[in-house]
C-alpha cells in the first residue's frame, strides 16, 4: 500500500520519560508504516532544553506559528529534584508556559469516551471539553493581612495623570485580609476568541459562565466581551454550523451540566477552570484519557495528553522491569494533530487515516485489550492486560484490518 502522502509539515515536539519511550512506539508501530510523515522535529527532552539554554522550545513554539500545527509528547517541569537529577544549569520554566505564552493560547481537555470506562455521572454520554482562561484573578492576586482597624481603599492613578479613582475596600474595625485581583481586556478577548474559533472547529456548542449578578463590573467584563464578539463576529458563523453560545451564572452552569449528557465545550475563568478540570476528568475516568489542545486566536494549534511523563513507570522501565503505559492521550494527540493537518492543506486521507486511528484505539480497549490503569477501573469482562508496547501492537493491528480491509 502507497503512503499517505503530507504537504506542509507537523512541528515535531519530543518529550521526558515514559511519555518518550511511547512517542517512539507510535511513530514506529502507528504512524510512519502509513504516512509518508513531514515533521520538523524539536527535542523538547529535558537534557536539550539545559544544553540550548532552553532555546529549543522557543524555537518549537516560532515553528508552530511558522506551519500552524504541533504535537507534544509531555515534559518535565523542573523542579528542585530535577536539577539535581539531570545536573542542570538552571531551573527552566514550564516549557507548556513558554510555549503558550508564545502563541496565546488557551488549552481544551476533552476526555476520550470508550465503552467500559463509564464516567461516573451516568447521564454524561459525550465528552465534556474544559477550556480555562489561563491568566489572572487569583493566580495573580496581591494580598495583605490586616492586622487590626483601618481603611482599605483601591487606588487607580492613571499613568497621564489625570484624577485618579479611589473605591474604599473595607473600613476594618478588626483583623482580616485582604485581596486584590486583576485581568486584562485583551486577554479576556483572546480567550473568547480562542472558544469561538474552536466550537466552530468542533461544531460543539459554547457554553460559558461566571458570576456578573455578584461581581458587577470585573465577572461582568467577561460575560461582555463574549458577547459583543458572539454578536459582531461569530453569531451567523454559529448559525450556519448549527451550534449556539449559550452564557449563564457559574452555579446554574455546573448544575445543568450534572443533568446534561455532554458534547459541548465549557469555557472557565481561571479559577473554575482549575477546579472544574480536575473534577472533569476524575469523572469521566482517568487522566490517561484527556487529551488536551493548545488554540491560539491566531489560529495555530498544538495537541499533546493532559497527562505528564509517568515518571514512577519511567523507572521501571529503566530497571527493564514491564511497564503497562496507557499511550491513548497521546495518540489522540497525533491524531488530532494529522487531522487538523490534513483540514488545512485538503489532504482528505490524513483526515480519514486520522479518524481510523482513533477508532482503532477505542475498539482495541473495547475488545477488551487495555493498559493497566483501565484494568483497574473498567466495567468489562474478561480483560487482558497488555504491556506498553503489546497494547500499542493490538491497535496496530486493528488500523490495519481498518485501512486494508473493506
Ligand atoms: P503524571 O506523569 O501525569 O503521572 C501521575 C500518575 O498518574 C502516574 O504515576 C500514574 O499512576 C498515572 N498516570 C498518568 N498518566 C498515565 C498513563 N499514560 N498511563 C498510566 N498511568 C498514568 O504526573 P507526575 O508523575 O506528577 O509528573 C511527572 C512529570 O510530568 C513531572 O516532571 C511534571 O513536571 C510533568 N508533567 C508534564 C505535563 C505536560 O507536559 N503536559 C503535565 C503534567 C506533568 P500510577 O503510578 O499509580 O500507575
Ligand atoms: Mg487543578
């Protein structure tokens, strides 16, 4: 059989331990035996980012908006341990932080649904897509003890010195606290944008929430930038899709979606975000089955797993112990990337090879052939578990029957 040919390429990011040892395998076993792959490879790999000066993830991220679509395998973050572990030069940020604060991005995690791993709410019958606004409120607070009576005022001086506005706090007449948050209109904007562009991309609806009935100006500020750019840029590219924008009250929103059966992407400040994804994907089973995309407003993408580089697996691999490794996030990350390709440069095979991929994972775990952290919590009988690469050969196998057979 003839290669799926590919015209602009993938930019390429390699990763940390386990997750490593797996991007090998898929590439092997899943996709270079059927795509004729163009990929500009970056080795994210903790050991070249220390010997680039972390200049490579920089590089990474200028190539993602140079061809538009990336792949990520996970990578460490280091920490203390990690210095002294790889002996490096420094404590390098977060190479995701690099990378989106590069492209403005915001990420969506989706859970992938197979038949077995049920989510814990059962009226959930399709995935539920988190995408949280990555900057402010909280995670950039100022905050201050109050140690007995006094006035807390804000202060805003403008910076061409005209009046200046002041709005008391609190007049305290005991101890307390106190907090100060702030977010931006262009990054609000950037965010509404991002979700627009990437219902529309999904053909899910848009669902988006906060609390402006309480907080009348700042929650208030983000309900109407949503809507102003609902109403002047996407609300006929909406109707044409066959999908709506739909806001209410953070409270009525987790309520409804309790009773709701998913298939839609749920957009969150910063904070619900945070604690809404965690509760997300503990529900809809395990954090090896997110996968998790990076949207620019400018339209780039980047697709990896929500997961990091299961470290604890990585050492037993390296003591040649046997590892059950579950690859489906970031397979699903190659997939989603090879079908984005595929939609930009009109390459309907890749988008064909893409889905094929993806069902040929669901239909090897729902054959009851799986990794070990889903032997554990799946409803099916007679399961057998497979090691790291058994598992990724099983789907092998199935793509084939997919591709070749029909
Ligand atoms: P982790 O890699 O997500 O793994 C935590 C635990 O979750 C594992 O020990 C394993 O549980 C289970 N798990 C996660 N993914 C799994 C998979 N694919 N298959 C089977 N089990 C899986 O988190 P971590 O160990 O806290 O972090 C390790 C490194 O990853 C850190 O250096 C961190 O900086 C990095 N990280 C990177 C990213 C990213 O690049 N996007 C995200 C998060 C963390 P059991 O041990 O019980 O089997
Ligand atoms: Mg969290």
């Amino acid at each position: 059989m003839e290669k799926i040919r590919m015209k602009t390429p993938l930019v390429e990011m390699d990763g940390d331990e386990m997750t490593r040892i797996l991007w090998k395998m898929i590439k092997d076993e899943l996709i270079t035996p059927f795509i004729d792959l163009k990929s500009e490879y970056y080795d994210l790999g903790l050991k070249y980012r220390d010997e680039t000066n972390d200049q490579v993830t920089i590089d990474a991220a200028e190539a993602t908006k140079k061809y538009g679509v990336a792949v990520k395998c996970a990578t460490i973050t280091p920490n203390a341990a990690r210095v002294e572990e790889y002996g490096l030069k420094k404590m390098w940020k977060s190479p995701n932080g690099t990378i989106r604060a590069i492209l403005d991005g915001t990420v969506f995690r989706t859970p992938i649904i197979v038949k077995g791993i049920e989510p814990v709410v059962k009226c959930w019958k399709k995935p539920i897509t988190i995408a949280r606004h990555a900057y402010g409120d909280v995670y950039r607070n100022v905050e201050m003890r109050i140690p007995g009576p006094g006035k807390v005022e804000l202060v805003y001086t403008p910076a061409d010195g005209s009046g200046e506005q002041r709005v008391t706090v609190h007049d305290f007449e005991g101890a307390g606290v106190v907090q100060g948050t702030h977010n931006l209109d262009d990054s609000i904007t950037s965010f509404a944008r991002s979700c627009f562009e990437y219902a529309l991309a999904r053909k899910e609806d848009l669902w988006f929430a906060s609390k402006d009935t309480i907080s009348k100006t700042y929650d208030h500020r983000f309900k109407d930038i949503f809507q102003e750019m609902y109403d002047s840029e996407y609300a006929e590219k909406f109707k044409a899709a066959g999908i709506t924008y739909f806001y209410t009250l953070i409270d009525d929103a987790v309520a409804r979606i309790m009773k709701s059966e998913g298939g839609f992407i749920w957009a969150c400040k910063n904070y619900d975000g945070d604690v809404m994804s965690d509760m997300l994907s503990s529900a809809f089973g395990s954090l090896a089955m997110m996968t998790s995309v990076l949207v620019s407003p400018h339209g780039y993408y980047e697709y990896e797993a929500a997961h990091g580089t299961v470290q604890r697996h990585y050492y037993k691999y390296l003591k040649g112990e046997e590892t059950s490794t579950n690859s489906v996030a970031t397979i699903f990350a190659w997939s989603g990337a090879l079908r984005k390709r595929g939609e930009l440069d009109s390459i309907p095979e890749l988008c064909d090879f893409a889905d094929k991929l993806e069902q040929a994972t669901i239909d090897t775990i729902e054959s009851g052939k799986m990794t070990g952290d889903l032997v554990r919590i799946t409803t099916l009988k007679n399961v057998k578990k497979l090691n790291s690469e058994e598992f990724i050969q099983a789907i092998h196998m199935e793509l084939e029957r997919k591709l070749y057979e029909v």
